[in-house]
C-alpha cells in the first residue's frame, strides 16, 4: 500500500539530505491543476493515486488544520508547516514507542507501549498492528515507515486517543453509579492513582455541596409530590426555607460527603479484584468485562456504604429538631426499626447500577467515536469542552434510565419516618405508583436533578483540576 509513496516521494536519500525538497515533489505532485494550492478534492485524489489509503473525511481534516487564510486549500508554506508541525509529533511518539532505543519498533515494544496506558493486547494483535505499519516485511517498524504510513493520518496515533478518552468518573453529579477510574501499572507503582483519587474525591465533596439545595429539593418532590400535592421548585424552596431558614438547604450534605472516600476506595479496590478474576489472560479488559467488572464493583461499594445512603435520605428530609446529627440518627433509627432499616431500598438500589453504568459507558463510547470519526483534526485530543459534554451526556442519560429505580428507593427509605405511610416492596410501590401517577410519577424531582447536572460538573471539574495542580500529578 505504502511502496508507492516510497518510490516516488520519501527515498531515505532525500529524506535525509533536504526534507524541503521531498515537500516541494510532493506538492507538486498533489497540486494537479497547478494553481499553488492543494485543495481536499486534489489531496484526496493525490493520495489514492499514490496509494495511500486515507480514511473517511481525513483529506477534509488536514486541508482545515492547515489552512492558516482560510482559504480552503493548502499553498506551499502551509503545505510545508502541516508536515513540519506534524513530522514532529510523529517522530516523538516513535522514540516513546522505542522503547530500547535501536531505531525500529518491534511488536513486543508495541504491546508493551499499550500496556503502559492501560491497554493490554496480547501478541498476535500487537503483531497485527505492526504489520499494518511495515513496509519491507521485517516485522520491525523504522522511523522511514513510521512517517510515511501516519504523515496523512490527521490522528497523530493510538496513544492519544487512550490517554485523552479515558472516561474519568471524576465528573461527579451526586450519583456514585458509575464504572471506577482505571490506572497504568505505571500510575499505580509510581503512587500517583492515590492522589489521583484523592482529588477526585475532595472535587466530590466541593460540588456536591455547591449543589446541594437542588439535591434536597430533588429528594424533597421525589418523597412528597404528587398528582393531589404538586410541588414546583419555587414553591419547595419556600417550603424549606420557611421550615428551616438558609440552612436548611444543606441538610443531609454532610453524609453525603463523608461517604465519598470509602465508597470511592472500596470501589475501586474491589474493580482491581473483579477484572482479575474475569479476564483469563491476566490483564486484557474487554468492553464488556469492563461493564460486569464495574457493576459488580459498584454493587460492592454500595453494599458496603448503603446504612450511610438511607442516613442521607433521612437526615435530608428531617424537619427542624427531629435529629441532632448524624449519630443521632443512626440511633433512632436502629432503637425504633431495628438493624433491617439501614437497608430498605437496598433492591432498586442495586439493580439501579446495571442500567446506569451500562448507559453510561454505552453513550461516552459512541460519542467519543463520534467526535473522532467526524472532527478529528492534527490530533485526537478533544479539548476540554467536548469531554466535559460527553460525560455529561453520557451520565444523564444513564440518570434517565435508571432514575425510576432511583425515585423507588428514596421512598422505600424515607417511608418509616413519614407519619401513616405505607411499608410496601418495590413492586408494589412502582404499580401503585404508576396507578395514581401515571408512568410519569416515576420521574417526579427530575427537574432540578437535570439542573444540578452541569454545575455539579463544571465545579468538580475545576477543583479536580486544581487539586491535581496543588498534589504535583503530572498532566
């Protein structure tokens, strides 16, 4: 595929002696009509012509990265600049891609790059990848094929698009449903996975307590609203505000804070421990094996922590005087209902996990396809905006899905402490409740639960950020 453009363009002797010269040939080579410029259709049908195999929308990509005037197409100084700009980048993922400094990449060095960012593939697929790459059949990679097989690939390489996609959960909405971070073997020997948890963690604990008013609010009309008591958030605010003054408005934050880091630490460990046990060749983690690995890592953590969930609840929805902290709470709660209390709502929660993480991870994979199908340019990172939309996509349609469940459970907790409510299973309350209701009633307090959402996000963004800044983790 990639003789054509050795021969007539990249001879290792003008390669070696005037890089200028081999842009000027190939220039001219691209530019058919000879106006000076290469534009897509001309880069396009220049690389087929020289057999250069370029994906869907790539000639589109490189004309818009290099087009400095905007004119929508490349002269020789733009031409130039692009493979320059572009050259080098090539050439600094190969020196980290040779690993032992001999001038070519052998498939062992391929996996074991993969492996270091957290990819493990196992020796016939890195040989696979290789040969894709090797021109002369050797089975090893030098800097010559190197450049020429990516030098029209506007995605610089596979270690970008790893390292800039990797589907952070520190993006926290209140919901600890999602599949656990993912850490290099260099990350963890190195210590920095501690950190970076730790960061993730503290952003948690800042953005659940900037929003917490709308979690109220949204645990408020999700226990008390009703076709015959409709609440509108204006009205609940005044509600709260009236029965409890400003404060109010961060009841049942505390807990929900304080459950952050062991829910977080347990979650991951047991994430560790489920991928090993489910993958047979001791480390490569297949999409879905990372779903099961995830959910049952979730289920675990929220096992683990779920006494602290039905404490939040409660301590959320108590009126003024009713409990004097969270220890109080606890007490009264096991004195009056025993040790089965800690765990009501314990089902919905559980089986709220399947849908949540698999919907999660479903759509940040399809919008990371996406993205780089359609706007990839000189490389796969997406900016900061575009990954900030994507998990906050990704985690409110997971919220969607499961938010029924979600409603289900908070009843099922808040139900003993509600003068006259009725104790009822999970199945009974979803039919009664889609009875009276309609099948709407499973999403009433969804509103202010979606308009948490962007603040939750950019606030835990920004102290993720900062937090990893002040514990020195490299970006």
């Amino acid at each position: 595929m990639y003789q054509a453009i050795r021969r007539l363009v990249f001879t290792d002797c003008s390669c070696a002696t005037d890089p200028s010269q081999t842009y000027e040939d190939l220039f001219a080579k691209l530019d058919a009509n000879k106006d000076g410029r290469v534009d897509v259709a001309e880069l396009k049908a220049g690389l087929a012509a020289m057999g250069i195999a370029s994906g869907k929308g790539a000639a589109q990509k490189i004309i818009s990265s290099g087009d400095d005037d905007k004119n929508e197409g490349l002269d020789f100084g733009e031409f130039s600049k692009y493979l320059q700009e572009h050259e080098k980048k090539l050439h600094l993922t190969f020196k980290s891609l040779d690993k032992n400094n001999d001038g070519q990449i052998d498939y062992m060095e391929v996996k074991q790059s993969l492996a270091d960012l957290g990819m493990d593939i196992n020796q016939e697929e890195a040989k696979k990848i290789l040969q894709s790459i090797d021109v002369d059949g050797t089975m090893t990679v030098d800097w010559n094929e190197w450049r020429e097989h990516f030098l029209f690939n506007p995605v610089t390489n596979l270690e970008e698009i790893i390292r800039y996609w990797k589907h952070s959960t520190v993006l926290d909405i209140g919901d600890s449903l999602t599949i656990p971070d993912e850490f290099t073997e260099e990350e963890k020997t190195t210590g920095i996975w501690w950190r970076q948890l730790s960061a993730g963690a503290m952003a948690g604990a800042v953005s659940r307590t900037g929003t917490a008013p709308l979690d109220r609010m949204k645990v408020f009309m999700q226990v008390h609203s009703s076709k015959s008591n409709k609440i509108s958030l204006v009205g609940g605010f005044k509600q709260m505000l009236k029965e409890g003054g400003v404060a109010s408005l961060w009841r049942g934050n505390g807990i929900n804070v304080l459950k952050i880091a062991p829910e977080t630490a347990i979650k991951f460990m047991a994430y560790e421990q489920y991928k090993k046990l489910l993958t047979s060749d001791g480390g490569k983690v297949r999409t879905h094996e990372r779903f099961i690995a995830g959910s049952l890592a979730g289920a675990t953590a929220q096992t683990a922590i779920y006494p602290m969930e039905v404490m939040k609840t409660r301590l959320t929805l108590r009126k003024t005087g009713q409990y004097s902290g969270m220890f109080d709470c606890a007490k009264k709660i096991l004195q009056k209902e025993g040790v089965k209390a800690f765990y009501k709502g314990y089902l919905p929660n559980i089986l709220g996990i399947i849908p949540y993480a698999g919907i999660d991870l479903a759509v940040y994979e399809s919008l990371k396809n996406a993205w780089l199908a359609h706007y990839a340019k000189d490389t796969a990172n997406p900016g900061i905006l575009v990954l900030l939309a994507c998990g906050t996509i990704s985690s409110t349609c997971g919220q969607l899905t499961s938010y029924p469940l979600a409603l289900i459970r908070t009843r099922m907790q808040a139900a003993a402490s509600m003068e006259g409510a009725e104790q009822m299973s999970m199945n009974r309350m979803v039919m009664k409740i889609v009875e009276k209701e309609g099948f709407f009633g499973l999403y009433r307090g969804i509103l202010p639960n979606f308009m948490k959402v962007i603040p939750a996000v950019s606030i835990s963004y920004v102290v993720y950020e900062n937090m990893r800044s002040g514990l020195g983790i490299q970006k």
